[in-house]
C-alpha cells in the first residue's frame, strides 16, 4: 500500500508540545489531576484529560487555583 495514508482507529490523537527542560516539565504537570479538576462540559469528551485548561471552573472566580494562574500570566507580562 505504498502512498497510502491510514487513519489511527482509536480516534483523534491531542498532541501536546515536549518539555525542553525539566523545569517546564514540572510547570506542566503541576497544572494537571487537581483534585479540584471538574471537566467542561462545552468541550469534545476527548479534550477530558485532567488539565487544568479543561476545567469547568478554569480562569473563573470558582478556581481555588486562580491566584497562581495570575500570577503565571503577570510573569508573562513585559516590564
């Protein structure tokens, strides 16, 4: 089947960018299985996979966390 191209059978694949050191591994994981983690319901099922960006209640004044999500994008901010 040479130029054939196939589709996975186990459905769509959600690719995430590599850490490039371990610090930005570690930024990652700590914004993931939160046990205040409620999946949006407004998003494809597929997208449920414990990241805070998911959550229902992310960027609100419901997040217990979005202090430390301010402070992330202060950080970002130019001086």
């Amino acid at each position: 089947m040479r130029g054939t191209f196939r589709v996975p059978a186990h459905g769509p694949v959600i690719s995430r960018p590599l850490p490039t050191s371990p610090s930005a591994e570690d930024d990652q994981d700590r914004f993931v299985n939160r046990p205040c983690y409620e999946f949006n319901v407004e998003l494809h099922s597929a997208w449920n996979d414990k990241h805070c960006e998911h959550c229902r209640h992310y960027l609100t004044a419901r997040c217990p966390h979005i202090d430390e999500f301010l402070d992330d994008v202060e950080d970002l901010s130019p001086e």
